[in-house]
C-alpha cells in the first residue's frame, strides 16, 4: 500500500534511473518502463520527470528516452505504448 513518502521516493527512483540513460540501453529502459508501468498513481509525476529530461538531453539523447513513453510492438506497431 502506499505510504505518504512513497511518491516522492519513487519519482526519485525513476528520476536517477532516466539520468543513467545515457545511450541506447534496453536494460535501462525495461527499468525505467517498469518503474512507470507498476506506479501509475504517480503517472503525472514521473511523466513531468520525463518531460523535463527531453527538455533538456542532447539530440543524442532524445532517442533512448522516447523509447521509455513509445515502446513498439513485436511487429514495430506502436500499439504497445504506454502513456
């Protein structure tokens, strides 16, 4: 059940994971889609983390992170997205 803390601490948790997201990295962002997919009371929060991070990554950047919000389906569909 969650606590009062909880929401601060996940979006931290989800915060420092998406700063390690430095290339390309699945296992990086299974993490990171985990994390938003079992806290999705803290949708907002961790999608105003997300947001902020695009703001502020390089073009190189970009790509791995909107892997995290577009993930896409086994034939390369985009009907497995999460947002």
């Amino acid at each position: 059940m969650d606590g009062p803390g909880d929401s601060a601490e996940i979006v931290e948790d989800f915060k420092e994971a998406l700063l390690d997201l430095k290339i390309n990295s699945k296992p990086a962002i299974d993490v990171l889609t985990v994390i938003a997919k079992e806290n999705t009371t803290y949708a907002e929060a961790i999608s105003d983390v997300l947001e902020e991070h695009i703001k502020t990554v390089s073009l190189e950047g970009i790509f791995p992170t909107s892997l995290i919000v577009f993930r896409p389906g086994p034939n390369g569909n985009s009907q497995h997205c999460w947002y």
